[in-house]
C-alpha cells in the first residue's frame, strides 16, 4: 500500500474510534487509542501498512527490523495513543505515538516513536503533535507533575526536548556537562524497564547501549545514514563523542499543568498588550501613505497634533472629575443611609430587650403559679 493513500480508506468501523485534531494548513492528527487498536487488530494491521512505507522513506538506512520496532501493528496497540498526520492532500504523512505510566515512582510520558515525511519536516510537526498529547496527558491528573521522556540517537530531538523544558522553566537532564539528578535517574530506569530496554541502560549517563538491537542498522551507520545536526555545535559534538552507531540517549524534562497553564496565560497578556500598544502606537503615527515633510508643513502638522493631544486630556480630565464628584455624592448619601440603618437597628435592640424582659417576666409569674407560692400575683 502507498503512503499517499488517506485514511478515509480505513474501514467505517475502524473509523469509529479516531477524534481528528485539525491543524492549519489543512492537516490534521488522528488520534487512535492503543485499547482501541489492540480491540481491532485489523485497524492496527491497515494503520502498520499505511506507515510502513513513510518509515522507509525517513529512514532510508534502516533495516526492515527496525522499521518493524517504529510501525509494527503489535507496537501501535502497545502505544497509549497514536497519532496519525493527515496531510493537506488527504494523505498520511507521518505519525508521533507515546506511552505513559508510573515509572520509578513518578508519573512518565514516554515518547515512543515519531516520524514525518521529508516533505513535511522542518514545520514543526512533530513539536505540535507531542505537544497536544502531552496536554491531554496532563489534563488527566491536573495536580501531579509529569515527567516526559525520549529515546534518541538525533541531537535535533534533544534540542526540542531542551526547547521545550525551558518553556516550562526547568533544565532537561542529562545537562551537556554531563549533570543528572537522582529522581531523574529513576524516572529514566524505571521507563526503560517499563518498556523493555532496563537491562542496555547505563544510569550513570542514561546512554542506552545497543537501543537498536545490535544488528539491525546495516553498516553501522544507523536509521539516517549519518546523524543528522541540531546547529548547536556543543551539542552535536556530544552526540558524536558519546554514542555508538547503534546508541541512544534518554532525554528527561519535567512538566505540570499549572505552569503550562501560567506560561500561555503570560502569552495570552504579552500577545494582548502588544496589540493595545501597536494600536496605541497607531493612532499617533502617520499612515502609511504619508510622505515625510519638512519646513512649514511639518511644524503646523506637529502644531495641530499637539492641540488635538491638549483636548483629548482635557476631555479627559472632564470625564475624571465628574466621575469623582458623582463618587462623593454616592459616599455622601451612603453615610446617610448608614446612620438610619444605625438608628433603626438600635431601636430594634431596645425593644428586643423590652420583649424579653417582658417574656422572662411572664415564665416566672407562670411558674410560681403551677408552684402555688405565694406572691405569684405580683414582681418576685
């Protein structure tokens, strides 16, 4: 089957259990839930054969074994959620998955696997598509943080994860001195134990050793045919040093909802701000049709200018102080309303007492009564 085939071809009932995520341009990410696939194998086995082919594409040094570890039908419906792009033609044009779990004590977002055809990248794709599953990730428990986690051999995927820890505020681990916490050596075996490389992981580097199984990248040069470059010489000559052919590295960053939440908020106001102040900055700039003038002309146009700016403050100045006025008379006649209220409130205090004195009275001239003690018919 060609890559350019669209899901639409995808049976009605496999259809069923697909939400769309449109994206500009005309794309889309179709999610499929892993409970879903794996309850359909057939969809897994159409949604692995419509992949297949992009993986070969994007990976044109790949072994057949390793384009089975990113798009074999059994490893999609081990995903908790695929998403397949939809390209503006109709066709599919890659796909980002992940699994998730509580792993070395903490919550995990592992980012599994991830593709997109040549004529797509460079868009940031991948960054949008990994972004709303973390977001729904997130949403899930909005009160634990969230640690998300990667396994690459591409400086450039270490360069979005750094991208986007910093977005968060925090530093992704390990740092390129070589710097790594405790929990996040946790959070790195226990995912990797989770998903069925623990025993290649070194924990004292989080360098995944043979993470391609030793003989599935033919002539040692891995799934791209050379390593590809982030532009960060640092980093792209970590990369080099540090990791075999057949190595990669585990990429650590910790995220919560509330700070996502604060830092579109802090987008939200800049983006509004820049648009008051651009009007702002509009309204006393020229056109843009104006043609720059000197001598007389541009001294009356100042002139008018600075008497239109004179009137517009003190219309406001006008406005100002009848609303100030209008304030005291409110407060004038609110301290009116309040000395009634006092007095009524007093008045209701000394007859509640006058009735009580009243209704305690008439308890002790009853009982006196039922008693028969004498002097019950008068004040005891």
């Amino acid at each position: 089957m060609q890559a350019g085939h669209a899901l639409a071809q995808l049976s009605p009932r496999s259809l069923d259990g697909m939400r769309a995520r449109p994206l500009p341009g005309g794309r889309a990410w179709c999610l499929f839930d892993g409970e879903h696939l794996a309850a359909e194998p057939a969809l897994a086995d159409e949604l692995s054969a419509l992949l297949r082919p992009i993986a070969a594409e994007v990976f044109p040094c790949a072994a057949p074994a390793f384009l089975d570890l990113v798009s074999a039908a059994d490893r999609l419906a081990a995903r908790t959620t695929v998403a397949i792009l939809r390209s503006a033609d109709g066709g599919v044009g890659g796909m980002v998955s992940y699994r998730s779990g509580d792993w070395g004590g903490e919550r995990c977002f592992y980012a599994a696997s991830a593709f997109i055809r040549p004529s797509e990248q460079g868009t940031g794709l991948v960054a949008a598509g990994y972004g709303l599953l973390m977001r729904a990730e997130l949403v899930r428990a909005p009160l634990r943080p969230m640690y998300a986690v990667v396994r690459t051999p591409n400086p450039v995927a270490y360069a979005a994860w750094r991208h986007g820890g910093r977005k968060m505020g925090h530093e992704v681990e390990p740092r390129l001195n070589g710097e790594i916490g405790e929990t996040v050596r946790r959070v790195a075996m226990g995912t990797a134990v989770a998903n069925g490389f623990g025993d290649r992981l070194d924990p004292r580097t989080l360098i995944v050793r043979g993470a391609y199984e030793g003989g599935i990248l033919p002539g040692g040069e891995g799934p791209f045919g050379a390593r590809p470059r982030s532009g960060d010489a640092e980093l792209d000559a970590l990369f080099d040093r540090v990791l075999g052919p057949e190595d990669a590295l585990m990429v650590v960053g910790k995220m919560s909802l509330h700070r996502a939440a604060a830092l579109a908020g802090d987008r939200a106001i800049r983006g509004r701000l820049g648009r008051l102040g651009g009007r702002r900055r509009g309204a006393v700039t020229a056109p843009a049709t104006h043609v720059r003038t000197r001598g007389p002309e541009r001294r009356d146009g100042d002139r008018r200018g600075r008497e239109r700016r004179g009137d517009e403050r003190r219309d406001h100045e006008r406005r100002h102080g009848d609303r100030r006025a209008a304030q005291r008379r409110h407060e004038s006649r609110s301290g009116a309303d309040r000395r009634q209220l006092d007095r009524r409130l007093a008045h209701d205090r000394r007859t509640d007492d006058r009735r009580g004195v009243q209704r305690r009275e008439g308890v002790r001239r009853a009982a006196a009564d039922r008693r028969g003690l004498p002097g019950s018919q008068g004040r005891i």
